[in-house]
C-alpha cells in the first residue's frame, strides 16, 4: 500500500512547525491579497489581542486540539504498519466532521480590528482547505482498500488511478492549509510584537 501522502504530510508539518523565523511563504487564495509585510500594527492593540486569542481558542476547539494530533499520530501508525488502512480512515473521518464545525466556530468570531481581520480571513481559508484535503484522503484510501482487496469485478487500475487524483489533490490542498496557518502566524506574531504583547503559541493554528 502507498504511503507517500503520508509521508509528505508529516514532513510538511513539522517544518511549518518549526519555522519560527523564515519569511511568509506567498500562497494562492486568501494570502494573495494580503501583503505579508503589511498591517503589522494596529490602531486598537488590546482589540486584536483580544481577538486573535479569540481565533486561537476557537482553532483549538474546532480540531486543533482534539483532531490533528490524533490525525498526526494515526498517520504515522498507519505509515508504519501499525494500523490498517481502513482503522486509518475512521481517524480521517474524524477529523473532518470535527473540522467541518471548526470552521463554522471560526467563522462565529467576532472581529473588528484590521490585523486580526487579516488573521481571521487566512485560518477561515486553512480551515476549509484542511477539510477539502481531508475529504480527498477519504477517497484516497476508499479506492486503495477496494484496489488492495480485489475481486473479479474490480478495475484495480481504474482505482490505482483514482486514488492517485485524489492522493495529489489531497497534499495540494493539505499543503496550502498549512501555508495559510502558518500566513496567519507570522501574521498574528508580528502584530503581537509591534503591540508589546505576549506571543501566541507557536501551534496556536496547526
């Protein structure tokens, strides 16, 4: 069975992670109308903390808490061998219903000050690209289970080259969540230290 998603993933994510220093990366969709080096000060500072803590909690409760982690690790479980593929998409599956209403959580915040605005429009997107990129590992891993399991009525091929559509349009969309967080990051933490504040966490939005 395949694993390179998973593996891409992984690597992805703990680079983003730990990138505390390097530029904003330029991404398509919502960051292409925001100039990262723009609106790192604000005109109301205690408003936006306020707010990006806001976003932070309900990042958190929408997934971040509750649903990467145990996403994360079944990943790597799953890469390993230690999990079949089919207990795998039970932790995909997961996730995404919890992601589902995690971006209603941060739609639902309320923000008025510019810089969090621009915070807000970046890990809106993250969130629904994250459950687009979810939705495609499902049938990523729907096909390889029924390519794996065969039959005398089974396209295998058909179904290799399903799930190698969806295996890419997942990391792509995986990827460009990823990119906006970590956006929104940079973001949230220049205009923190413009103000004089304590930072967020540095996986406040993965």
């Amino acid at each position: 069975m395949r694993r390179p998603l998973a593996l891409a993933v992984l690597v992805l994510a703990a680079a983003l992670a730990g990138a505390t220093a390097s530029a904003p990366p330029q991404v398509a969709g919502a960051a292409d109308d925001i100039d990262p080096g723009s609106a790192v000060t604000s005109s109301d500072p205690k408003a936006m903390r306020t707010s990006l803590r806001e976003l932070a909690r309900a990042w958190s409760d929408g997934g971040g808490k509750f649903g990467y982690p145990y996403w994360s690790k079944a990943q790597q479980r799953w890469r390993t061998h230690e999990i079949t593929a089919p207990m795998f998409r039970e932790y995909v599956t997961g996730y995404r219903d919890r992601l589902v209403l995690g971006c209603d959580l941060l739609d639902e915040v309320s923000v008025d000050e510019d810089v969090a605005r621009s915070v807000a429009e970046l890990v809106v997107e993250a969130c629904r690209r994250r459950v687009d990129a979810l939705r495609e590992q499902q049938r990523y891993l729907g096909d390889t289970i029924r390519s794996a399991a065969g039959g005398p009525d089974v396209d295998t091929e058909a179904l290799d080259a399903s799930a190698a559509d969806h295996e890419a349009k997942a990391g792509e969309a995986m990827e460009q969540s990823f990119r906006d967080t970590r956006l929104a990051m940079d973001r949230a933490q220049a205009a923190l230290d413009a103000a004089d504040f304590d930072r967020l966490h540095e996986d406040a939005f993965l």
